[in-house]
C-alpha cells in the first residue's frame, strides 16, 4: 500500500529538513522524501534542477497536510501506565491510545505498578500485556530495587537480558549510596539507562510545595532546592565513578541545570529532562491552598523556571517529558 502525504511543513532535524515536502509512504515504510519547489515534487537531495517526480502518481491514499506540521513520532522518557495491578488510574491500552493521539509513538513507562517490574516474571507480565494491547513501542523500566524498598537490588542483570532498556526507582531515590553505585555498576556492564528521581527524602520534613514566600503566605511546609540539589550532585557523582548512563528525571531547579551543564562539559554520560509544568508554572501561581498544583518535585520560584528555559534552549536540558 502507498500513502501519499503532502504540502506539508516537515520537520526532522535529524536529516535537518524543514520546509514544504511531500512523504511517501509504502507498506508502513518511508520510502521517499520530496521537497516542494516551483510548484513541482523536487527530490530533497537535488537543490538545483526542479523535475517532477510521478513516483507518488498511483497511491492508494493521499493526505493533505497543508497548514500542518509533519514530524517524527516523539518520544517520552517517562509516563505511568500503572498495568498491572492499578488499572483504574491507567491500562496500557488507554494510555498507549492517549500517546497515539498526542503524537508519540515510543514511550517508557515507569515500574510503579503492582507488583513492581523488579523480576524476571513480573518483566514478562508486563510485556505479555504490551505486545497484547499497546499501539505504539512501549519500554518497560525496571525498578532498581525489590518492592522499590531500597533495601535489596532486584534482578537488574535478568531483565536487561531480557530487552529492559533503563532502571529506576521512579518516585524514590535509593538512599544507600553503596546499593545504588552496586546498581549502577550492573546498569554499567549491561548497557542500560539509571532513570534518577533525586529527592533527598531526610530533608522533605512534611513540605508539600516549593520553600518560600509563597509556602509562608499559605502557611505550608516548603520544600527546599537542597531537596534536590544533593541527591542531583550525589547521583552524577556516582555515574561519573562507575561509567553507568545517567538520566535525571523532572529537573525543577536551577542549581540542577548548573550541575547537568557541569557534568556535560567533563564528558560525564549524563542526559536530564525537563517538564513542561515546571517550566510554565512557578509557586506564584499557587494562591490558596489547591492540591491541583501539588506535584513532586513541586513547582519552583521564577528564577529557577528561567533556568530551566534557559537550559532547554541551549541543550543542557535534552529532553521535555511529561510525567
């Protein structure tokens, strides 16, 4: 089968497209790419003669993309399809359907389901309910340790074995930096990914929002950056030493774009991701006491929210996930 798309802004900048180009498309595959010039299909690799191309003359579908963009499928690093065993905040099929729609066709859902993703068998559950009801590429990610308790490594070398991509505790940091290290090592030698969530959880002491005059005005606990921050610094510290890819998830401050950037230039094998709540939204916007905005980590104070821009902008902060 041929799918013609065409008029269509296209945007790729792995091939570093972007303008009017027509795609064609057959039997699920991109076959050729054609950008629009002199009012003809030009092939994108000839920038000087302006010859038609009929190759997309007999397709069996055609669509109009004019006034649209046309991009790759994007990927989210980290979404919560809770299946198994808390399906009704999300299935895989629903959530996997959600994604679809909003344009993803990869994602990496985290391990907090019940049971947790930290054994061979429970991997495998998981992938019989993916390759059963997921339409676009689901990765599971591992839990670092049994029951995401922190106490014991779950079985890290099986289910990278087994495909696993990446581990991660999720909402915890593993507080035991010799387990974590361990962790990281295995995460090291098996080629996978450390998905961090960095929270030093002795410092929270009750906080529900970010530290500040906001918290003060509404008479809540605050949660400081150094919350952050320590678990960040200690985290890339750790990835430095072992080798093992590190990935921060849900970077909030701006002290953590700094040590991000920092880790960068030493070379360290470092990425961090950024989302789009704590980069829209500052504590200022929170002015009664609404759980709406609470989230972890919270929403930070203007200045770190112009940090985090700032450090999308000039690539330090890779990657924008929704979480």
């Amino acid at each position: 089968m041929k799918l013609l798309i065409k008029n269509g802004c296209l945007v790729d900048p792995s091939a570093e497209r972007f303008g009017l180009y027509d795609i064609l498309v057959e039997d699920g595959v991109i076959a050729d790419v054609f950008r629009r010039s002199c009012g003809y299909l030009c092939s994108d690799t000839d920038e000087v003669s302006c010859s038609v191309n009929n190759s997309y003359a007999d397709a069996d579908e055609v669509i109009d993309a004019s006034g649209l963009y046309v991009m790759p499928g994007f990927v989210d690093l980290h979404v919560h399809f809770r299946e198994p065993g808390l399906t009704h905040k999300e299935t895989v099929k629903t959530g996997s359907m959600a994604a679809a729609a909003g344009g993803y066709t990869s994602v990496f859902c985290m391990p907090n389901t019940k049971p947790v993703i930290d054994s061979a068998d429970n991997y495998s559950l998981l992938m019989d309910i993916i390759q059963k009801d997921a339409c676009v590429n689901v990765y599971p990610v591992g839990a670092v340790t049994v029951n995401q308790q922190g106490e014991v490594l779950a079985d890290i070398e099986t289910m990278a074995d087994m495909g696993m991509k990446a581990i991660s505790e999720d909402g915890k940091s593993v507080m035991n930096s010799g387990l974590y290290s361990e962790a990281m090592k295995i995460a090291k030698d098996k080629g996978i990914v450390v998905f961090a969530h960095c929270e030093d959880i002795n410092l929270v002491r009750g906080g529900v929002m970010n530290a500040g005059k906001c918290a003060d005005m509404l008479g809540l606990n605050g949660i400081t950056n150094a919350v952050e921050d320590i678990i960040t610094a200690r985290d890339i510290m750790l990835a430095g030493e072992t080798g093992a890819k590190l990935h921060l998830c849900h970077c909030s401050t701006k002290d953590s774009v700094k040590l991000v950037k920092d880790a960068k230039d030493a070379g360290l094998p470092v990425s961090a991701e950024v989302c789009p709540h704590h980069f829209t939204l500052t504590d200022e916007d929170i002015t009664e006491d609404d759980a709406n905005y609470k989230m972890n980590p919270p929403l930070r104070a203007k200045e770190d929210v112009e940090a985090l821009i700032d450090g999308i902008r000039q690539g330090i902060m890779e990657v924008i996930s929704t979480d």
